[in-house]
C-alpha cells in the first residue's frame, strides 16, 4: 500500500501535484457521502488502488499529449492524469460521462483545481474527439468497451484500457466480435491487474448478417 511519498516516487510527482491529489480526494470522500463514485473501503488505499493504478498509464504513454477518459466516473484514471499533466504544452484530457451527477463531480474538481481538463456529459460513441489516447477503468466489459471506444481508435488513438484477473476471458469475448490487435501489459499497482493496449480496431465481426 503506497502513501503519498511512496506515491510521488513511483510518479514523480511534484509537491504541487501531490497537494492537488490530496484536495482531490478531501472532494472524493465528501462526494462519496451522497453518491456513489467509489467503493468507501478502498479510500484507505487511495495512493495505490487509485492514483497509481491511474498514473502508471503515463508511463506507457509519456508523449501522449491528449487523452480521452470514457466513463470517467470519480475520475480514475482521467482526473489523476489531468493532475500530473498540468502545466505541460499541449496536454488536455477529456472526461466523458453519461451521468449528469458525476459530471457535477468532476466538473468542480476540475475547476478548483484548474486542470486541463474538459467534462463530457454524453456517450462515449456519440463524440467525435482527436485523442492520442484512449482510456477507461470499470466502464464496461472488452467488446463493450471496443465499440465505446471506435471513434477514438478509428481516428488514430491507442487504447490503454485497465482491467481485472479475468481479462483472459474479456479478451477472447472480444474476438468474437471484433478484429482488434492488442497486448496484454501487468499492471503496477495490483499483481492481478492487466493493462490491455489496443494497437489496431478492424471491423466488427458479424456486422450485417441476418440472423
């Protein structure tokens, strides 16, 4: 379990970034009181099962410049890149979320926090962003996921999307419904956790026939 100077090691997070990430979560436990943005048991373990689980994607993407988060939800991992992004050129994350009340959320953390960051009340497939990354956590299983996110990949992005234990399984349910090249990388954060990058998005499979 990381504190907040195990964590700022493993990011290389600034002071500033770190006091940000702390009025960050003072907003999430007291959000957490009337909605539901995360489960209460894991805020103990902020620093690791949810700022570092979000920020190790840097490290795998450190050119990237504008990332789309979709179901940003409270912010994993689209609020904490925006945090450690702040104040370099040309960085930008995009907050998509189809619940109004979270958008509430987001919305004044990132305007407290003056992130580099815009809020999305829409779904997912109904934008049309120019993203370098694509991203998401807890949104949705694989294929779900691979048709939220074909805007994003079709127009160039790579997809670095967090998953769980059974991503074996998310994976091969995938392929039956879409031609998709992707890797599978450990997480840092959970020994059970898997990054999955999407590298390519061809057609989905079966699209047009009659059944």
């Amino acid at each position: 379990m990381l504190d907040a100077a195990s964590f700022a090691a493993a990011a290389d997070a600034t002071a500033a970034q770190i006091a940000d990430l702390e009025r960050f979560l003072a907003k999430l436990e007291a959000g957490n009181a009337v909605m539901n943005l995360v489960g209460p048991k894991t805020l103990p373990d902020f620093w690791n099962r949810h700022a570092w689980d979000s920020a190790q994607l840097l490290k795998l993407a450190p050119d990237a410049r504008v990332w789309a988060d979709l179901g940003a939800g409270a912010g994993f991992p689209g609020l904490v890149l925006a945090i450690l992004g702040k104040g370099r050129p040309g960085f930008h994350v995009h907050l998509v979320e189809s619940m109004a009340k979270r958008c509430r959320f987001l919305t004044e953390v990132v305007t407290e926090l003056g992130l580099p960051a815009t809020v999305h009340n829409e779904r997912a497939e109904n934008l049309d962003l120019a993203v370098d990354i694509v991203t998401a956590r807890a949104c949705a299983p694989l294929g779900r996921l691979l048709g939220y996110a074909r805007p994003y990949l079709k127009g160039g992005a790579v997809g670095l999307f967090l998953k769980g234990q059974d991503v074996a399984a998310e994976l091969a349910e995938a392929a039956r419904s879409w031609d998709f090249q992707a890797d599978v990388i450990p997480s840092q954060s959970d020994e059970r956790g898997r990054i999955v990058r999407v590298t390519r998005l061809g057609k989905e499979r079966g699209r047009g026939r009659k059944v």
